[in-house]
C-alpha cells in the first residue's frame, strides 16, 4: 500500500458543506475582519494620537511582522502533525482565542507619560504577543477549509462564506470604529484623531472576535470525527519531518503561489501604513464620511462572494481570478490618479463620496472575488502534494512562504515611514493646506508602486498548472 493511500484511510468521505456549516465556518473569519480594520489603526494611533514618531512606529511594527514569520510555518506545521481526541485544528485555534483578548486589550491600551524610546519596546512587545496569539487563531481555521469541502467548486463556495463574511466583519467593526467610538464630536470634529476611544473600541474587538471564534467552533465541533487524522504510527524523526517538508515546498503549484504571495505582500504593509493618511489628509475625510463608505461597500462581500463560483465555474478558476485582479486593480487605483491629475476635485461636495464609493464598490468586488478564487486555488494544492508525498500538510502548506513573506512585509511596513519622513509629515497633524501638499507627494510616490506591485503579483498566476480534471485526479487516487 502506498503512502498516499494509507494517509487516505485517515480520511472519511465527506459530504457537500450544508448551508449550516457554510455560515458557521465563514462566521469564523469575522474575527480576521475586525482584527484586520483595528490593526490597520496601529500606526496611526501610536503616531498621530500618542505622538510615537513615525519612524519608531514604523520599525517596531515592521519588526513584529518580521518576527511574527517564523512561528507562523511552525503553528501550521504542527497543527499538521497534532493528533488529539479534540482533532488536529481545534486546540490550537481554541488556545489563540483564548489568550486574544489580553493581547487586543494590552495593544490599545498603552501607559502614558513614557517616552519614545519606551514606547518603542511597548509597541513591539505588545504587537509580539498579539500576533502569536492570532496565528494561533487564524492558521489552523484556514487551514480546516479543505478538509470540510474536498470537492473542486465546494472549496470555493466555502472559502466564499469565509471570504464574504470575513469582510461583513471588517465591515462592523469600520462601523464600530468611525461610526461609535471614534466619531465625530464637537471637542474632536476629526474622530479618528480622539485617543479616547481607542480602548474602549478594543473591548468591542474582543466581543466580535469572542463571538466569531465560538460560532466556528460550536459549528464545527462535530465534524471533527470525519477530518483527516494522522495514522496511529510512530512520530517521524526531525529528519524525516525536514525531508516532508522540502518535498512539500517543491511542489511546482505551491512555488507559484508563493511568488505571487511574496510580490504581493510588498503592497500589505504600504496599504495598511498610509489608508488613513490618505483618508484624513489627502481627501479630507471625516470619520462620519469614513463610515458612509464602509456602508456603500456592504454589498461587496455578498457580490463577491456570489460572483467568484460562479465565473470560476464557467471560466475556470485562474483565468478568472486574473481577470478579476486586473480589473480592480485598474478600477480602484482611478480616483487617486484622477485626483493628482486635477480632474477630481470635489472637497467639500458630497459626491466626492459619491464618487469614491462607486469606484471602491466596483473594484470591492473583484477584489474578493478574486482572493476567494486564490484561496481555493490554494487549498487545491494540499491534494496534490498528497498525492505525491503521501502527507497531508493544509497547514504547512497555508504557512511555508510565511518567513520570506514576513520578510517582505516587515520591509514594505517601513515604507508609510520612510515616505512620511521624507515628505517631513509632522505628527499630531490636522487636514489641511500644508498638509494636502505634503500628502499628495507621497501620493505621487505611492501610486505608480502599489499598481506594479499587483500587476507583477498577478502576471506570476500565468504558471500555475493544476486544474479541475487535475483535481478530480487526485481525488480519486486518494479515494476521497
């Protein structure tokens, strides 16, 4: 018996995802969307509201992501390798939840009177903690999507129940930030510049990534009799796990989708840097404009996640997907340019939100649709390494290109830092003249290289080989 084929009988067959199972299994990246719209805060809160310099900032988080990429192919590992009565994934994301809110609240909740070179070591211990609590949580619920849905078009229909509501949880806790606790008042007419209400909007976090946590795991719970198990067999030395793990990384599929991974990671840091710049003193947008955009963009995770099967059905998965990023990579990028080129100016006008609104809608939705598409593709991998390793490996596979991926993005989160320096961009600012001219030369900077770093990433796409009839292959083979 080969080893394929022995790893298989750890698998039972198991039937299309139920409607049930779909909304529990997506509820769980609720948490990965309000993590993600509080933590894209950080630089701004430590710069502009506690007074960090920028290039402190800068580094500590550009450190903590640095570091944060060598434990992340660890977790995954060894949730691969875990064999509990509980399963493999459950203990693990069950111990990130635990230890969630500590870390959330501690984040935005900093002592106050320290000085720079403090709060530097408080921001990078803070965020330390924070993210190996995360990636305790968010490794292995990624990495339970192939095991709940083997079938080709199941895994993207699942992955967009997680993708849609991932971004519905984004959604609440933007409304939840600018709409709540960081609105606007008389005593700070530019809500998000109020550092009173950082904390409180953490223990909001905490309740919405609770909540979100618990309904996977109560939904998932018993379906972890059918999930794949590790044979009941002696534990491979470190030898044989390094050998596993290099035959698993050479996968030629994999090797793509890390490329692409990397080159796009470039573009995380810079985003989540500047977005709030750009919103405060490039378009001058109060929190409550902030707010009506993140409602006109409700629709988009429910468009995307709708559109992304059902075009990957009829086009085929990477066609499709590429198509899709092309496409909101053009359209997103459009009202910036035509900003700086002069043909957009509309401050003070309410279809400035108009404006911006359409555009962010449209390239919302190929954006999500685009990454369901990835993510499914993605997932398909973990079959073929199966097939000729005889492992099964979702974790590792989700996590290997997360050093060299975290290397990237640790390098690109100093780059809001090093534009914001060099334009001499003071902090504790307020919108306006001087600082719409200082932001615009970032603007000018950022925009040509945020746009060839997506399109670079995408062309990369062009090698992936591992299609449908593939796929049907490799399931048969493991008699899944």
């Amino acid at each position: 018996m080969s080893a394929s084929e022995d790893q298989a009988q750890t698998v039972r067959r198991i039937p299309h995802p139920s409607l049930g199972l779909k909304f529990s299994y997506g509820a769980g990246s609720i948490a990965n969307g309000a993590f993600g719209a509080i933590g894209g805060l950080a630089m701004f809160y430590y710069n502009q509201v506690v007074g960090v310099p920028a290039t402190l900032v800068g580094l500590a988080i550009s450190l903590v992501v640095f570091i944060d990429g060598f434990w992340d192919p660890l977790i995954g590992h060894g949730s691969d390798q875990l064999r509990t009565r509980f399963g493999r994934r459950h203990p693990v994301f069950m111990t990130g939840l635990f230890i969630l809110p500590l870390a959330i609240y501690l984040r935005w909740h900093p002592p106050s009177g320290w000085q720079a070179d403090a709060m530097f070591w408080y921001i990078l211990g803070t965020g330390l903690f924070l993210n190996l609590a995360w990636s305790l949580y968010e490794i292995p619920t990624g990495a339970l999507a192939a095991e709940l849905a083997p079938d080709y078009h199941d895994r993207t229909l699942l992955l967009g129940y997680r993708w849609a509501l991932g971004t519905m949880g984004a959604g609440i806790a933007t409304l939840l930030v600018y709409g709540v606790f960081l609105r606007a008042t008389p005593d700070h007419p530019v809500g998000q510049l109020n550092g009173a209400g950082y904390g409180p909007l953490s223990l909001s976090i905490i309740a919405l990534i609770m909540f979100s946590g618990l309904t996977l795991t109560l939904g998932t719970w018993s379906k972890i009799p059918v999930l794949f198990k590790r044979a009941e067999e002696e534990a491979p030395s470190l030898k044989d796990q390094f050998g596993l793990a290099f035959s698993t990384l050479k996968n030629r599929n994999f090797l793509v989708a890390m490329s692409a991974g990397l080159i796009a990671g470039l573009s995380s840091g810079v985003n989540n840097g500047l977005a709030l710049y750009f919103q405060t003193f490039l378009w001058e947008l109060k929190s409550s404009d902030i707010l009506v955009l993140t409602l006109l963009g409700v629709p988009i995770p429910i468009l995307g996640g709708f559109i992304a099967p059902l075009l990957s059905r009829r086009w085929g998965k990477k066609g499709t997907m590429m198509s899709l990023f092309v496409a909101s990579v053009a359209i997103g990028q459009a009202p910036m340019l035509l900003k700086l080129l002069g043909l957009l100016d509309l401050r003070g006008s309410p279809w400035l939100l108009v404006v911006l609104g359409s555009f962010s809608l449209v390239a919302g939705v190929c954006s999500i649709g685009g990454y369901i598409i990835v993510s499914s593709m993605i997932t398909d991998i973990v079959e073929d390494v199966q097939v000729k390793t005889g492992a099964r490996a979702e974790g590792l596979i989700a996590t290997a290109d997360s050093i060299p991926n975290k290397i990237v993005n640790a390098a690109s989160a100093l780059i809001p830092a090093l534009l914001l320096g060099y334009v001499a961009f003071p902090k504790q600012a307020r919108p306006g003249p001087e600082a719409l001219e200082m932001i615009t030369r970032v603007a000018w900077i950022y925009l040509p290289l945020i746009s060839l770093i997506y399109l670079a990433s995408i062309s990369v796409w062009s090698f992936y080989r591992l299609e449908k009839s593939d796929h049907d292959r490799n399931l048969e083979h493991l008699g899944l």
